[in-house]
C-alpha cells in the first residue's frame, strides 16, 4: 500500500500556510508537496513569499503560469490598470478583486498535477467565513468540483479544505497549534503589496483582527 501523498495549493498567503503545516501534521512532511499559480497577480512577491515557506517547512515547490485571466480583464488583482477598491461592486456584492472561477482553475489544474503524481489528496485554504464572500469558496462548491474531478479523471480525488468554517481567530489559533508561525512571519497578505503590509486595507484588518482576537503577535508586522 502506498502512503497517502497530499498537494497543498501554497499561495503564500496566511491562510493556504496554514494549510500547509495543516497537510504536514496529517501526511507527514515526507508526503506532502505544494504548487503555486503564477496567474500574473499584481502581487509578484507572493510567489517568491510562497517558495521561501515551502523552503522553510521543507517540502517542494513547483510553479505554475496561468496567463489567461489577465487577458481577460476585469478584475482588480490581475488587471494593472484598476486599483484595488475598498467597497464592494454594487451589482455583483463583491470586491473588484474578485477573479471568476479561480479557485476552480486553480483546483483543476492542481488536480491534474496531482494526478500525474499519483497524489490523491488535494488541500486548499478557502473558507466560508471569508470576508468577501467569493462564491467560489463555497462548501457547496468544492464538493461540487471534487465530484466532477472524480468523475472527469476517474481518481479517487479527495479536496481537503480544513479552514472551510473556522474564523479567522480560529485559523490563527490552528496555525500557532500546528507550529506554523515562523513561517506566518514570511507570509504576504496586503492587498496593496505592502511591506510591511499597509495595515488599513481589508486584507490587512482581517488579518490583525484575527490575530487580535486570538491574542497572538502577527510575526510579520512584528518582523518589520
Ligand atoms: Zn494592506
């Protein structure tokens, strides 16, 4: 029988981080691997944040190029020409960073390396309680997509998403549990790019919040 080997999708953020250390404690580190899209995200230092946790916890790191959804425009996080806006789109109820279907790109094509891997465990950091409320974050979603994964590459895929219903205290509290945060101190989360992160966009609130509430030091403003 061979050991269960788990793909973390890594961004470089607080939260897929935690979903890291998350795999390692479950897998083992020996059977864990990570993969990062490159998805021209305004954002270049998440990659680079990305390979140095992957280096960190001591588990590889392969890069992915997805091009495509900067061709296709409209969303704030990959299209250069929009700034990131503090208030949600009117008509659709979210943020215009908002990039449709992501998670599901992401995800498939994280599948399919894992498939050429003999990996049939996929973990992610998405959540409901996040604050934007991205449809493509759903429970309802991710099972969806897993069932389709399993039907269109006939693996036994299964999509682990263990921040699905924690708060972002509670993510905090899992982090410090699973010995994650040195690796918290190497994390990007700023909407604006900043570092130190700029401390006043949704991103970076949600962040201190969470921190706050659980009555931890952020390592990275405290890093700065
Ligand atoms: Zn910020």
């Amino acid at each position: 029988m061979t050991m269960d080997k788990a793909l973390v999708v890594l961004s470089g953020g607080q939260d897929s981080t935690t979903c890291l250390y998350w795999a390692i404690d479950r897998f083992g580190v020996d059977n864990v691997s990570s993969v990062t899209f490159d998805y021209g995200q305004r954002h270049r230092i998440e990659i680079s944040c990305a390979r140095q946790i992957a280096e960190l916890a001591n588990v590889s790191n392969v890069v992915l190029p997805i091009d495509t959804f900067a061709a296709l425009g409209g969303d704030a996080l990959t299209d250069l020409d929009m700034a990131v806006a503090s208030d949600l789109d009117e008509a659709s109820g979210l943020p215009n960073t908002f990039v449709p279907g992501r998670n599901l790109i992401f995800l498939s094509f994280a599948a399919a390396l894992a498939y050429q891997r003999a990996i049939t465990h996929l973990v992610t950091g998405v959540a409901e309680t996040d604050y934007s409320g991205y449809p493509d974050c759903r429970e309802e979603t991710l099972q969806s997509l897993q069932a389709s994964l399993r039907l269109g590459m006939e693996s036994p895929i299964q999509i682990h998403t263990p921040l699905m219903h924690l708060s972002k205290m509670a993510t905090v509290q899992l982090a410090v549990a699973l010995g994650a945060m040195p690796a918290m101190a190497m994390t990007h989360t700023c909407y604006n790019g900043m570092r130190p992160p700029c401390g006043t966009c949704p991103a970076c609130v949600l962040r201190a919040k969470g921190f706050k509430d659980a009555g931890v030091d952020d390592p990275l403003t405290l890093a700065q």
